[in-house]
C-alpha cells in the first residue's frame, strides 16, 4: 500500500511537469474507485489550470482556479506524467489531459479516489476527508516539542498499544506498518507498551524517531523520482534498509539479540526485546 513518503514522493515527481499547465480533457475509463468519480468532473475540471500541489496525509491536493482535486492512491493506484500519445494500460482509470502530456490514475484494485472540492465550499482543510487527520510529521504544528506534546496529549488515558496508537493516524499521520516498527525501535520503546503510560521523554525520542524514519524513507524514494514519468516505473517500497522490520530472528544491529515477531491487531511488528522496553 503506498505509504506517506511513497506519497510525498509522487507529489514531487508529478508536480514539476504540471504546475502552471491547463487540462484540456479528463477521460474517465472507470469511475468506480472507493468513492464514484463526480460525473460532471470533465465538465468542471476542463480549462483550469495547476496552481500548486500540496499532500495531506496520503491525499494529494491539487489547487485549480476553482477548487481542489482531492487524488488518493488507495492500496495499489500510481500516478505517472505521460506523453498523452501512450496508450492506456489494463487497470488505467483516470486520465487528465494536459496538452502533450497526460496525468493517469493506475488503480488495479480500485481503492482510490479522485474527487472535488470546489472553493466555495471553504478552505481544504475543512474537508471532511482532511478534517480528523492527526497532524502532519513535518509541519511547524509537529517540529520539535510540539510533536512530542502532540502525541503525549493524544495518548493520555489510552491503553491501546502505542504501536496502534500510532499506526491509527489520529496523533500523527503517516506512520503506516513499517515505520511504526521503525520508529518504536528508533525511540527505544517497547511496541505493546499502553500508550497512556508514554512518558514525556518518551514522546521526545518518538517524535524524533517519526520525523527521522520518514525523513530517510521519503530520501530513499527520491532516486526514484524520474519512474513518475515512465509507464513502467515501480517505486515499491522506500524503507530499504530496515532496522527491525522483516527481521524476524535475525541479530539486533545494537545488542546482537534476535529480533521478534509479534502480531497486533493482525500487523505484524517487529522489535528487539532488548533496546525497546515497556
Ligand atoms: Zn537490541
């Protein structure tokens, strides 16, 4: 599933080749992704032009003259820049028009979304889809000990685990399966520990570990940058060296203790039973 740093990553691989460029065409090939595409949209989107594209969470913000073309990449979609000479692919859903060159939505499983919010309807943010998303791993809201009051403020009297804490996105957004794992290990926490039991030093070391873990897995994806304007390219995943995750029995790269495997609410989380305590 594309992840925030795979997302990051398309916005900064599509938006250089669309800032300031007009739709001339949306085709909708199929309109039946997590939510309907609005019908009309061809209709509202022909002849705006790109503003900017910003991401929130895993949603890519595209600012037209009128609104905001909401894009989620759900759990299989890519977006690629293309000559608009190329012909559609199997599992193409969506593909705006920009001249020469064509946005498209890939999507075998259909998960996405591609819908508008018009600018009368008031500011993004205020979206429904945006509007409970945790904060964002590096806005001012989230530097420094604003993130780790973040996360202490949200965790209090919460006993999930604060693997789940975090992978729920309601303190801070972001940190999907792998980079959970990443992050506790980085932080020094154990992953079942309650997390109305963080203490404040704890939330320090978390908060750093997410910005750190995100940092390096949306770096990592930047050498991938020129697959967003090739059909085939496949970024995959970015977190290629992993610290814990996948590392089920193997030696921790601290202590030399094997790495275990535990399940949480049917996710796998790796962690070293040594460096990590409750
Ligand atoms: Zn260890």
């Amino acid at each position: 599933m594309p992840e925030l740093p795979e997302v990051e990553v398309t916005r900064l691989g599509i938006a250089p080749h669309l800032l300031g460029c007009k739709i001339t065409a949306v085709k909708v090939i199929d309109g039946r992704l997590r939510w309907p595409v609005p019908r009309n949209l061809p209709k509202i989107l022909q002849g705006q032009q790109v503003h900017s594209i910003e991401r929130r969470g895993k949603y890519l913000l595209v600012e037209l003259d009128l609104g905001y073309l909401l894009l989620h990449l759900g759990m299989t979609g890519t977006l690629r820049v293309l000559p608009s000479s190329e012909p559609l692919k199997l599992h193409d859903r969506v593909t705006f028009e920009f001249g020469k060159l064509s946005l498209r939505l890939h999507d075998p499983r259909k998960f996405g979304a591609v819908l508008w919010h018009p600018k009368t309807k008031g500011p993004i943010e205020k979206n429904s889809l945006l509007l409970k998303l945790g904060a964002e791993p590096f806005s001012p809201d989230f530097a420094g000990e604003l993130g780790a009051n973040i996360l202490y403020q949200h965790s209090r009297g919460r006993s999930i685990a604060v693997k789940q804490f975090l992978l729920a996105g309601q303190a801070v957004v972001g940190v999907g399966n792998i980079y959970c794992s990443e992050s506790l290990f980085e932080a020094g926490i154990h992953p079942a520990k309650a997390a109305g039991k963080l203490t404040r030093p704890q939330c320090t070391r978390l908060a750093n570990a997410v910005r750190l873990i995100l940092k390096k897995a949306i770096a990592a994806g930047g050498s991938s940058l020129k697959d967003f304007v090739n059909s085939d390219g496949d970024p995959g995943h970015f977190m290629v060296q992993t610290k814990v995750y996948d590392r089920k029995d193997q030696p921790c790269k601290i202590c030399k203790i094997p790495i275990k495997q535990i399940v949480q609410g049917q996710r796998s989380t790796y962690f070293c039973p040594q460096c990590q305590k409750r």
